[in-house]
C-alpha cells in the first residue's frame, strides 16, 4: 500500500507581513532622520516665506555667436551667488534653468531694488596692488599658512621666472594692525612706497603715530578679519570705491584662506581685451593669458611696473571681482598689452579666471524676464487657502470613499495617511539635502496627489468586486484582481510621472514646483499601493468581517449582484441506474 503523499507548500502564496514591515521601518527611519536633523518641517519658498525672485535670460554677446555655453553659464552662476551673498542674505538660491535662463531666489529682508541692481548689472573686476597680505584666519599661526599664489610675467618671456611663488603670508609684519599702518602710511593711488625712486624704500614705522584715524580703522579691521567666516568675508569690504583702499579674502593654490589689504583700482576689467586659458606644451602646465587694450596696456605697464621693484607681498598685485581676490600674482617684471599668469592651474580653474577676465566679470549679458516680489504676509494668507482646498478636496474624497466603499475606506483612508507620512517626511528632508522649497505650485502637487493616490485604491476595489460579482469568494478574488489591477495603476502612474518629469525639463522658476511634488508623490503612490494597500487588503480579506461579506464591508455579493457560486458536477462513482450487477446474477 502505497504511503500517502504529503501536500505541497505552494510558494506563491502572499506574504503581506514583511511589505508591511518594510514600508513600516521606510516610515520610522525617515521620521526619526527628520527629528534627528531638525528639520521638522518643510522648507518653505520664496512665495511663502517672502522675498524676491528673478528670472535672468543669456543673451549673447555681439561677435561672440555660441558664448552660451555650460561653462559660462556656470561661471555667471558662481558670479551671481557671490554677488547675491554680499548682500547679506541668507539662503539665496542662483541657480541653471534651462540651456538659456538663471533663477534667482532672495530671502525676505532684502531691498528689491538693490537685487536687480546686483543681479542684472555686471560685476566690478578690478586690478588692485597688494599693500599687505596674512593668513585669513587670524588665530592660525602665521607660519602654518604658506602662499602659493602664481606669477604674472609678460607673454614670451622670463619663463623662468614664472615659477616664482610668492613669499608666504608669515613674511608679513607683526602684529598685523601695526603692520597695515605701516603699510598704509603715505599711501597713495601709487602702489610706490616712495617717489624717491629706490625699490626698497617703506615706510617708517616710528611715524604710525601720525597715521589719520581712518587708516588706523582699516588696520584694527584688517588684525581682526576672519575669513574663514563667510559673513565676515562678504561684509569686508561692502561699499567701498574703486579708489578706496580696501579689505578683502581669497584662498591660494593650497586652498587656504587668506587676507589682504589692497590699495586703489589701478586697472578695470572693462580694460582687458581677451583672456585664454591655454596649456604651455613645453613644461606642460596651464596658465592664463591676457591682451590689453591700448589705454589697459598704458595702465597695466605703469603698475607692472611700480610692483616689479617692490618687495615682498607689495609685488603682487589682486585680481579683484566684487571686491572678493579671485588672484594675487606676483610680478617679476614691467608687462605692457601681453601678459600671462601661471601657477599651479588646473584646467578648470584657468578657464573659470580667464571667464573672468575676458568678459569683465560676467561672461554673458543677461537680461530680466521677470521679477517677483511676494511679502510673507501674502504668501501666508495664500498657503492657508491652499491648506484650505487642500482639507475640503480631501473631506470630498474620504465621504465619497465611505459612502460607495464603506468598510473597504478604511484601507483607503490608512493608505493615505501612509502617503501623507511619507511625503512630509521626504519634503523636510530634502529642503536641506537638495534644497528643495515648498512653494505655491508644490503645494498644488500635493492637492493634485490625493486624487491620483485615490484612484488607484479605486481601480484595486472595483477589480475585487468585478471578481466577486464573477461569483468568487473574497480571498480569491483579492488574489485575481491584483495583477490586473497592478498594471492598470502602473500604467497610469508612468503616465503622470512622464508628464511630471516633462514638465520640470521643459519649464522655467516655480512651476517646477508643481512638477516635483507631483513626480515624488507619483512615485510615493507606487511605493503606497505595492507595499501597504495591497499586503493590507490580503490581511483584511481574512478577516471574516470582509471574508463572508457583511453587507458594510463593501464586498456584500447580494449588494453586488453577484453570480451563483461555481460549482463543479459531481461525477457518479457507482453502477450506471439501470443495470445489474453481474456477482448479484
């Protein structure tokens, strides 16, 4: 007698308790990186918060026919934030939209009109003598803080003298207030510390006591600069002329901070004619090359001159853009129309100052495509009204879930507040991570999300019951609709992430907005329906409240019209009626 066989564990059977889990430790391990972070609620954008934004188009220059191009664009990038941030804000954002267009976003509590001043008009770059140099940090020991600034010599010539680094900034006087005062005394627009024609003289340090009351202001300014902090750097030199002598920062080859004391604008950068960024094949290193217009080339010989017979750091002379040094080389000789700066260049960074250099500071001419000041007074009264149709859009969805579904809304509802979890968390996060901002059109996304996370809850039930009317019980049902329901809901939601995505390609400022929130949402509802709406609605199909049908589960067959059960005919096993049973012959 054969052994009977034992059944089979069928390996499609659902397993709804580790999505539940899943999507369960998602929910708690973004909440707890929220709180962990601090950011407890969502970044909120220029509309809401206050502020202004402007929206600035490329337009090339004349003669210069494809300068719109990924590197000047981003050089005109860095241009404008660095601008933006002299103004003392916090938070701007400037940023590439588009192969055309750069945004401008300004937190409340800058003037308007200073904005557009500073964003749509070109930057200040000036060729500055360097009267005083030291480390940018003024509690760093001096000594640690070595210089690598290049060397400006003329095109051509003294190759050899091109690798000379300037003296490191512990070469200067100390302290360092004392220092500026002796440099300063008898300063004028000359960088000459005399007219007596000797190279070597300085001044006298035993005459500081006569140096006026605003140069010893700049000093006491200069010994307590830190610009290592970027409020400080911004805030050095803010409002000053270019035949002011100036405070200000920059970093050297080594990526160090350091700060300078700069005497008057000697030549601008209106004044250079062109600027390339080019590789010297013999020894193999990049460098920047400038030519001179006729009256920059008059300016730049009697600088260049003056500075070749200073000593160390007042040969060198600072590269000044927005009063910020972008390059303090030093001058081994008189250059006139040609010269070039070498140093330790990458590729990058020569382009980026030849960018500088060639187009006065910003490479592109931009022009206002529009301008949008919102207060955030307003932007509050408009956030409350989107709340507003946000709660009434959703009271409309949850009494028409209840009423047509009835006990299949609970599933609805708790889908949707695993979405809602999911979708503040996200956006609290990724306002510090990607800068993301929660403006108007955002939240218009999100309003627009409730409906298309409902319609997919709505396209799973009507395929269940469309089962049950076909006469099946519960469990099955569930089980049958699932894979024609999944790709009708997969479907629908690749058509609106598709239009999302096309949408925040294609548009320009705070429509992205919209199409962000509604890409992450999209995605979110996916993420909703594969790992909770459907593992939960397997669990509550076992459940006898829906599993036999109970006329509030929204599952009753009666309510439904559903068919008589399938039922197979049973096949007869005996004697066919009729005949006679030969061993009862």
């Amino acid at each position: 007698m054969a052994a009977p066989k034992k059944a089979r564990r069928q390996s499609g059977q659902p397993k709804p308790g580790r999505a539940l889990a899943l999507i369960l430790i998602i929910m708690v391990a973004l909440t707890g990186g929220m709180f962990l972070s601090g950011h407890t609620t969502p970044r909120l954008g220029i509309d809401l918060a206050g502020g202004t934004s402007i929206t600035l188009e490329a337009k090339n220059e004349p003669g210069a026919k494809n300068a719109i191009n990924p590197t000047n664009m981003n050089t005109a990038v860095s241009i404008i934030e660095r601008r933006v941030n002299g103004l003392g804000v916090s938070e701007a954002e400037v940023q590439t939209q588009g192969e055309k267009n750069i945004i401008v976003n300004i937190p409340k509590g800058t003037d308007e009109e200073q904005a557009r001043e500073q964003v749509g008009t070109t930057a200040q770059l000036y060729f500055r003598p360097v009267l005083q140099l030291a480390a940018g940090d003024p509690k760093a020991d001096p000594a640690a803080s070595p210089s690598a600034t290049p060397s400006a010599s003329e095109s051509g010539k003294d190759k050899d003298k091109d690798e000379k680094a300037s003296p490191s900034a512990s070469s200067s006087s100390t302290p360092q207030g004392r220092a500026v005062t002796d440099a300063l005394k008898d300063t004028t627009p000359s960088p000459s510390a005399s007219d007596s024609g000797d190279p070597k003289a300085s001044p006298s340090p035993s005459a500081s006591e006569s140096v006026d009351p605003a140069t010893k202001d700049l000093a006491a300014k200069f010994a307590a600069l830190n610009c290592t902090d970027k409020k400080q750097r911004t805030e050095a030199a803010q409002g000053t002329k270019p035949e002011d002598t100036i405070i200000a920062c920059g970093t050297n080859n080594l990526g160090q901070w350091e700060k300078y004391v700069l005497g008057p604008a000697a030549v601008a950068g209106k004044d250079v004619d062109d600027s390339k960024a080019v590789i010297d094949q013999q020894q193999g290193i990049w460098k920047v090359t400038m030519d001179f217009s006729s009256g920059g080339s008059k300016k730049f010989a009697k600088i260049t001159g003056e500075l070749s017979k200073q000593q160390p750091p007042l040969n060198q002379f600072a590269i000044v853009l927005d009063n910020n040094v972008v390059s303090a080389p030093t001058v081994n000789q008189t250059l006139s129309s040609n010269a070039e700066i070498t140093g330790s260049f990458t590729q990058e960074s020569a382009e980026e100052l030849a960018n500088m250099l060639k187009y006065g500071s910003l490479p592109l001419t931009f022009s206002e495509q529009s301008v949008d000041t919102v207060t955030a007074a307003l932007g509050g009264e408009q956030l409350e009204a989107g709340l507003i149709a946000g709660a009434i859009g959703l009271a409309l969805v949850v009494i028409y879930l209840v009423v047509y579904y009835r006990g299949l809304s609970l599933i609805a509802l708790l889908s949707l507040a695993a979405s809602a979890v999911l979708t503040y968390t996200l956006m609290s996060l990724l306002g510090p991570a990607i800068g993301f901002a929660l403006n108007l059109p955002a939240v218009c996304g999100a309003i627009v999300a409730i409906g298309i996370t409902a319609d997919s809850f709505i396209v799973f039930f009507e395929r269940i019951r469309d089962e049950v009317r076909e006469g099946r019980t519960i469990q099955p049902a569930v089980e049958r609709a699932w894979p024609r329901a999944r790709r009708t809901i997969l479907v629908s939601d690749f058509v609106s992430f598709l239009a999302a995505a096309v949408l925040f390609i294609v548009t320009v400022g705070k429509v992205q907005g919209f199409a962000f929130t509604l890409g992450l949402t999209t995605l979110l509802d996916v993420v909703v329906v594969f790992l909770f709406t459907k593992p939960l609605m397997t669990l509550m199909a076992r459940k006898k409240f829906f599993r036999s049908g109970h006329p509030w589960s929204g599952l009753d067959p009666k309510r439904l019209g559903a068919k008589p059960p399938l039922r197979r005919s049973r096949r007869t096993t005996g004697p066919a009626a009729g005949t006679v049973d030969p061993k009862e012959a």
